[in-house]
C-alpha cells in the first residue's frame, strides 16, 4: 500500500473517529460538555464583541425589508390562522373568566386619565366632528330616522297620491310640500344637534368623562368572557384575524410606513450600536444560566431525534469531512508518518 493510500486512509479513520466521538458527547444526557462549554465560551465571548462589529445597519435593514415588507404567508399557515382563532373563540365560549382578571381596576384607570390628559386630541376631534361633511351625512340620515320612527301618524299623509286633479288635490299637494319643508328643517336642526351635543362630549371635564368612563367599566368588567364572545360566531373571529393580515400586507406597502419601520431599525442600530452583544442580552434580562436553560430546554430533544432518524452521524461529518478529504491533510498525514515511521 503506498504511503499517499495509507494517508487517505488514516484520515477516513480519524474522521469516523471524531465522529463518534462528538456524536458521544452530543448525546449525553447528564452535562452535556459540548453544550455547556458551547454556550459558555459564547457568552464570555460576547462580552468583547459589540453590536455593529457582526452586524452592518444596511443588513440589518435589508432582513427588516425582506420579512416585513416582502414575506407573505402561504396558504397552510392562513389556514392555521383560521384554526387557531377558532379554537379561541371556543375557549372562550367555555371560560366563566371576568374582564377585570384581564385587566385589572388600576390597569383600566391608568390607561383611561392617560387619554384624558389628550387635550389637543379631544379639541380636534370636537373640532372635525362639527365641521367634516360625512359626518353631517351620517347625522342627516340618523336624523330622518329618528323622525320617520317617532311620527307613524305622518305616513300616511306622506304616501298619499296627489296626482289627481282639483281643488282638494291641491290643498293636499300644498300641505305635502310645507310637510316636507318642516320635515327637512327639524331633520337639518336635528342633526346639527346630535353633532354638537356628540362633539360636546369630548369636551367635558375630565372629571366627568372619568365618572361616565368608570360607571361603564363597573358594567363592563363583571362580564365573562363567554358573556362576551357569544356576540361573534366562530367565522366572524376567524376573519377577524384574516382581515388584519390583509391589512396589514397593504399598509407594509406604503412608502411611509416602510420608512417608519426602517427608521426604528436605524435608531435601534444607533442606539445600540456600541453595546456589546452580553450587554444586549442583559439588557433583555437574560444571563449565562438562562442560555444554558434554554439550550438544554431543546438541544438533547432535537438531537435524539436526529440520530434516531439516523441522520446526526451525517450531519457530522458534513461539518468536518471537507478537513479530512483535503489533500493538504494528506500530505500532513503522509509527511508525519514518513518522519515517524
């Protein structure tokens, strides 16, 4: 056999060697060494590596633009989507769980006086109310609804036929006009009403928008949640989610907000561009004991299942065979054992 076979030879046999061998200290189920050390030179190791020496801003963007703009879920995942929201609102329907253990009493009032304290916002909502024209649309025809529904004794003038000739046509005809003159009037005074007294409501003190706000809570939180969801059928929930997706894939679009996000990108990358990658996971509230948790959480499982898949001995060897197949390597191997031997 000649030194170049022989070569090649010890070094398949190093491989199947190292092979075994990490595949030994993989799969150990009590401290495992690989992970352990693994995880530890990691951590130790990213104390000295900060944020923008692994990571560029432009690649850090082009990932945000890639699965926030571009990525669109295919139909198996909507699909799950549909499953998943259904199953919520069957739990739902068999939860006897009252709002306020959701959100609690203070949770509620923090969030209602932080509104409160909204001045601008509430003027120019009390502002656009009384002045945008779809608003007096809506409140016209609230207003005609309001007077058709409360005068039933005025139908039957209002549909009765004029069409006909003398004298007693013409006074009905003439009773029907000035009816519907005073009709558009009280509908037109009415409406302006229902706006102004709408738009009023965001003017109250705060004090008694808090009152009004906390007496609809007391009602509100006592209800259980299967109180509450037996309003929507399972479909309506179910389109729900599917609608903001939709939305959602449609807003991404903008220019705008497409800038809004990678603005946030860039300022995240600026704010923390210097901070070291251990600092980035204090920062996260996560230490050396919780990687480790975690790693030893999933790694022995995924593992097992690999090699009873019979594919982690593969898996191996894809990472260290291009060392032994190298003819570098064969020539050290061959070198070292014709001084050797």
């Amino acid at each position: 056999m000649s030194k170049q076979d022989l070569a090649q030879q010890f070094a398949q046999a190093l491989m199947l060697e190292q092979t075994r061998f990490i595949k030994k200290q993989l799969l150990a189920e009590q401290h495992n060494p690989y992970i352990e050390k693994f995880v530890h030179h990691l951590y130790i190791s990213s104390d000295q590596i900060a944020l923008k020496q692994i990571i560029q801003l432009e690649s850090l963007q082009e990932v945000v633009q890639k699965y926030a703009f571009e990525l669109n879920l295919g139909a198996e995942i909507l699909e799950f989507i549909g499953v998943v929201s259904q199953r919520i609102h069957q739990l739902a329907m068999n939860s006897q769980t009252q709002i306020n253990a959701l959100l609690s009493d203070e949770t509620f009032e923090l969030w209602m006086y932080k509104i409160l304290e909204l001045d601008q916002l509430r003027h120019y909502i009390h502002d656009n109310l009384q002045h945008n024209p779809q608003v007096e649309h809506v409140s016209l025809q609230l207003a005609n609804q309001i007077l058709e529904s409360n005068t039933p004794w005025l139908d039957h003038l209002r549909k009765l036929n004029t069409h006909q000739q003398g004298l007693g046509s013409q006074i009905l005809s003439f009773i029907q006009d000035q009816q519907q003159a005073i009709e558009l009037k009280l509908e037109q005074q009415l409406a302006h009403a229902l706006v102004k007294q709408l738009a009023n409501l965001f003017l109250l003190p705060n004090e008694e928008l808090a009152d009004i706000s906390l007496h609809l809570w007391e009602d509100i939180k006592q209800r259980t949640l299967r109180e509450t969801f037996s309003q929507f059928q399972p479909i309506d929930f179910e389109e729900f989610f599917i609608l903001v997706y939709e939305t959602w894939r449609q807003l991404r679009q903008t220019e705008y907000l497409q800038q809004v996000v990678l603005d946030v990108v860039a300022g995240f990358y600026d704010y923390f561009a210097n901070y070291s990658l251990q600092e980035l996971l204090q920062s996260v509230g996560l230490d050396e004991e919780d990687l480790h948790q975690e790693a030893h959480r999933f790694m022995p499982y995924s593992l097992q299942a690999l090699e009873q898949q019979g594919l982690l001995d593969g898996i191996i060897q894809a990472l260290i065979s291009p060392f032994y197949a190298s003819e570098t390597t064969h020539q050290f191997i061959e070198q070292y054992l014709q001084e050797k031997f």
